[in-house]
C-alpha cells in the first residue's frame, strides 16, 4: 500500500517533468488549452441526437427546416437570432435534418469557447488560464446547453470572445483585434436580442471597476485598513483629500504618458477613429448578412407560402444587383426596427412573484449544476481583492458582470428556465479559475515545503470538484436528460421514452408507401374542449387556415411541439381527425399505420382501435401534468416485435 512517503516523491518527479515541459516549449499553454477543447468538443459530440427533442428546439428547428425547403426567411424575434436558422439550413442541407444536426452548431460553437481564454492570457497566470478553460468545457450548465439547439450558449461564446478581443486590443493596441471584436459582436446580436444585455453589462462592470481604481486601488485591504485604524475626523479628511489628488494625479500621468509614447498623438487618435468606424462597417455588413430576407420573406413564412420570387427583395438580390442593395438595406433596417421594438416592449412587465420563482429556478440551477464555478468564483473574487493573489482589474470586472447577471436575467426573462444560467456562468469562470489555480499552487508548494497536510488538502478540493462535476455530468447530462428531477431541464421538455414512439414512426414512414403515415385525433368539443391543450383544432372548416406556415395545419401546433418537427424532419404525411365514429372509420378501413390520441380525451374510440389492430403506448410530452400524456397506437401490420404486447391500457 502506497504511503505518503511514496506519494510525494513521485509528484515531486512529475511536477519537475511538467515545468520542464512548459519552460521549453513556449506553447505548452495553448497545447494544454487546445487539449481541452478538444475533450469538450469529444464531451459535446458523443450521443449528441439522443435526448428527444426539446419544445423550443423543435419550434426553431422546424423553422430551420423550413427554411431550407421554402428557400424563404424573414427575421421574427420569436424565434430569436437568425444565426442558428441559416447554419442549421446548410447543415440540413449537407447531413440531412436530425436531432444531431439540428445540436450540430450549437455544440461546435461551444466546444470553442475555452479558446477564446487564450486572448486573456496576459492578465492570467498558465495555470489560470488552463483552469479557465477547463470550467468552460466541463461545467454541467454549458455542457447541457451546447447539447441543446438554444442560442444561449451561442450568444454567451461570440460575446465572450469579443469581449476577449478587446482586451487583446488593450494589450496589443493592434486595430486587428478591433475586426475581430466587430465581428464576434455582430455573430452574438445574430444569435440572441440579450447581445445587447452584455454591451450593458460590460457598462456596469466598467463603471463598478472604476470606482474600485479611483476609490480602493489597492482592494479590500483599504477597507479594511481605514476601519481598523479607528481615524479620526481630521485623518479621514486627509485621506480622502490624498485620494482624490491621488485619481487626478493618475489621469494626468495617463494622458502625458500617452502623449510622451506617441510622436503625433492626434494622428494616431484619428487612424484609430478610421478602425473603429470600419469595424463598425463590418459589424453592419455580417448583421445584414443574418438578418435581410431570403426569398420571399416575411410572405414566404405564412400560409399558404408565397414562392421565393414572389416580390420580395432578399440578401443576395441586394448584393448581385447595386440598384436593389438600397432597398434590401431598407427592408432589412425596418424589420430588425420593428422586431426588436417588440423585444423591447415594456408591455409583458414582470411581477414580484414571477421574479421570485424565475430567480428561485436560477440559484437553484446555478448552485446545484454549477456548484464549482459558484463557489470559486466568489474565492477568486476576494483573493483577488485581499491581494492574496496578483490584483488584476479583469478578476473583478468578470465578476461584475457575472454577479449582476445573476439577479438581472431573471428579471427580464419571460420564462424561469436553467439556459440563462449560462449568461452568468461564462464571466464568473474567470474569476472561479483564478482560484482553482491559486489552490493548484499552493498545493504545489506544500509539495515542496514536504507538507503532506497541504498536498492532502489540495488534492482533496480537487476530489471534491471533480466529484460534484461528474456527478452532474453522468446524472444530468448524459443520464435522466429529461428527468423533471434533474435541475437542468425545463417543464417543456417531453419524456425520453418518447424516442421509442418517435423511432418508430421514423422507420414506419420510410417504409410506408403512399396515403397516411400519421392521424393526430382529438374529439372533445364545445366545454370540455382545451385550447391550451388540445392537439387538434377543434374547428374542421379551419384546418386549412393558418396565419404562419405551421404544418400540418390542423394541429393545434404549438400544444404539439416538438411532434411537428419530428413530422417535417422524417417526411411523415400526417392528418387530423376530431369524430370518433369517423376515426375508428379509417382505422378500420385505411388502417393508418400511426394514431396519435390524449389520454384526458374521453371521445377516443380506444376498444374499436383494439378491435382493429392497434396497439398503444403512453407518453409524457411534458415533465408535468397528467393532460401532457398522450398514447401512441402502431397498427399490428407495421409495429415492429415486441410493440403490439406491451399495450398499457
């Protein structure tokens, strides 16, 4: 059994290799940076189109597919940023549409977010750096969510790495990094409307890191110095005397030495100016790009859909034609305006008790999925402020951001859901990194003070984190991913079994030839019928109508989410039937080889369906509530073995 005494040797010989290893190669940190998102990436791709749809998944997928179908896009804030729609129409149009494909973008995009730690470097020590990384490819939340075709963790990684860019800009002072902070910004307004949330966060944490500059440079130990000095009237006027000399006398100093660097400063101010307004350019031209309408537009997208050359004046008719590019940046302009109005609408105010339970479902995500990030971020916070590390204004900036995060966004969500734990998560693994490092060194000197105490302490929190990452990471996001029990999954998430009925109706489809594949019937009329609940129109004379293109049309579609991109996805041809004399008419005599009914519905003919040869199975298409139960029924000739025995009536 190994000891102590064998123990230390050994890492002290591992640790003398890996010093060794990262003095002679001057890349070893972005080898170790790159490695891990290659990990992430591995983490983010494996079983990625297992979890059955999502609600909101299916909703914007469905309007990804049909964009690739009808060749026709129009910016609706609804369905938020445009960017997921066209990268997922190029990946429908080269994998085909999936569960997986749909994932594709988001997963990719979040695999590289560690990378843009590496624009940081400079404020952070190696160690920080990779630790940085590390959170971000292995924190549960994001994990869960760049498996999720949601924009959060998009919007979350270009601002991210904008914001990286200007730090780099900072650092470098070349304009280069400005195009790229442009551009990432433009690709994170493309992604969410909350883009503009960061701008307005970075403000804040601006504003809050400069008060810590002028009013406590040296951090808390000011603090703490004026207090446990008991001064007396007289000293605390000469302190804060000596404080505001102290602020002026640092912007003179910064304006002469930027004067004093430069031979022509105005010149530089004006070349710089030219950058910004270029890049300003550049952020419009990739916004134009997302957001002007293909094909016929916003008429493209209703029922029945106008064809892409029916009038409309789209991107590339714009751009291949200079005659038309002022009327495509015209309608462009007045849609995204009249969009983001909406989005920014006063009118759905929040109340206290809608606060509460959207910040309760927040903390709850926050402190239970992302428990390291939570805790080490407020340790890196005060090490950074007591000085207990190297102060750096960025610590304190990430944190900022992250913290205000935390009570903002439930405020202006319109629903509690655990994705926008993400918009806090991303900034506070800055300052969550800083102090995962800095108990990684001081294991490493007890390493070499021989304090096996210290070591045994080390290694313990790191135990303990890896713990509590793995735990939710095998319980959370590979396992129970559509538990109601598991802190990352929202109410409108159907239940995994539902992959069984789905697969089936997949492989029924491709085999079935001609007529039906798929009736969805729901017969309760007049009182007992549920608007909010019902999968079918309970009105037949309307089943043809529609404002959008929501097929099929006789459903009652967003009830039924994420059925109909399941029915687009796997080319089902499905219809409706609300009389029951009529829907045991078909299963008799067509015999449709799929029917979909609720279990709450007390017209479904469920003994002439037996009768006929159908066979069922419940499913939850919520986490909740015993009216998100419905039953599959397969015809005994197209059920596969096994299916037509396990009838749960």
């Amino acid at each position: 059994m190994a000891t102590s005494s064998d123990a230390l040797p050994a890492l002290r010989r591992a640790r003398r290799r890996a010093r060794s290893w990262i003095r002679d190669d001057e890349h070893a940190t972005v080898k170790l940076v790159v490695a891990v998102a290659v990990v992430g990436l591995v983490l983010r791709l494996a079983w990625l189109g297992r979890r059955v749809a999502h609600f909101d998944e299916g909703r914007v997928a469905y309007w990804a597919w049909h964009y690739g179908e009808s060749g026709s896009f129009a910016y609706r804030y609804i369905i938020h940023g445009p960017f997921v729609q066209h990268a997922d129409r190029w990946v429908f149009a080269v994998l085909g549409p999936s569960d997986f494909t749909m994932r594709l973008p988001v997963a990719v995009v979040g695999a590289l977010l560690p990378l843009s730690v590496l624009l940081l470097r400079r404020h952070l020590r190696r160690s920080e750096t990779v630790a940085v990384a590390l959170l971000l490819a292995l924190d549960p939340v994001l994990l869960y969510y760049s498996r999720f075709m949601r924009s959060d963790v998009l919007v979350a990684a270009f601002m991210f790495a904008a914001f990286g860019m200007v730090v780099r800009f900072y650092d470098t002072r070349l304009p280069r990094y400005l195009y790229w902070a442009a551009g990432l910004m433009a690709l994170g307004f493309a992604s969410k409307e909350n883009a503009l949330v960061y701008v307005v966060t970075w403000l804040g944490a601006t504003g809050l890191l400069l008060a810590k500059v002028f009013v406590l440079p040296n951090g808390y130990r000011d603090a703490v110095l004026f207090v446990t000095d008991a001064p007396s009237g007289r000293e605390i006027k000469a302190r804060v005397i000596g404080r505001i000399r102290g602020d002026l006398a640092l912007v003179v100093d910064t304006v002469r030495s930027f004067t004093a660097r430069n031979e022509d400063p105005k010149w530089l101010l004006g070349a710089y100016a030219g950058h910004v307004v270029l890049a300003v350019g550049l952020f419009a031209a990739v916004s134009l790009f997302f957001y002007a309408p293909r094909g016929a537009g916003v008429a493209g997208l209703r029922h029945p859909p106008a064809p892409p050359s029916a009038g409309a004046v789209g991107f590339w008719e714009g751009v291949t034609n200079p005659a038309l590019f002022g009327q495509m940046v015209d309608a462009t302009v007045d849609r995204v305006v009249d969009q983001w109005s909406e989005w920014l609408d006063p009118a759905s105010e929040k109340t206290l008790a809608d606060y509460e339970r959207h910040l309760g479902v927040f903390l709850k995500a926050l402190v239970l999925a992302s428990a390291p990030i939570t805790a080490f971020a407020g340790l890196g916070y005060l090490l950074d402020r007591l000085g207990y590390t190297t102060p750096r204004h960025l610590v304190p900036f990430l944190f900022y951001a992250g913290f205000v995060s935390i009570w903002g966004y439930p405020l202006g969500t319109d629903i509690g859901a655990p994705w926008i734990v993400t918009h806090a998560v991303v900034p506070l693994s800055v300052p969550a990194g800083v102090a995962l490092a800095a108990v990684f060194r001081w294991g490493l000197d007890a390493l070499s003070a021989d304090d096996v105490t210290g070591v045994a302490t080390s290694a313990l929190v790191f135990a303990l984190v890896a713990l509590l990452l793995g735990q939710v990471l095998v319980t959370g996001v590979y396992t129970n991913t559509t538990a109601e029990s598991n802190e990352l999954v929202q109410f409108a998430q159907p239940d995994q079994s539902t992959r069984t009925a789905l697969t089936e109706l997949d492989r029924i489809a491709t085999a079935h030839e001609g007529g039906t594949d798929l009736i969805v019937y729901h017969g309760e009329s007049g009182s007992n019928y549920a608007a909010k609940e019902a999968f079918v129109e309970d009105d037949r004379e309307s089943w043809d109508d529609a404002y959008w293109d929501l097929r099929p049309t006789c459903l009652q579609w967003h009830n039924t989410l994420p059925i109909p991109w399941y029915i687009a996805a796997q080319d089902v041809e499905a219809d409706c039937s609300n009389q029951p004399a009529g829907l045991a008419l078909r299963a008799r005599q067509d015999q449709p080889p799929v029917i979909v009914t609720q279990t709450y519905d007390s017209t479904v003919p469920e003994d002439r369906l037996r009768q006929a040869g159908y066979a069922s199975r419940e499913y939850n298409l919520r986490t909740g509530g015993y009216r998100n139960v419905f039953r599959v029924w397969i015809h005994e000739a197209y059920a596969s073995e096994g299916w037509n025995a396990t009838d749960r009536s």
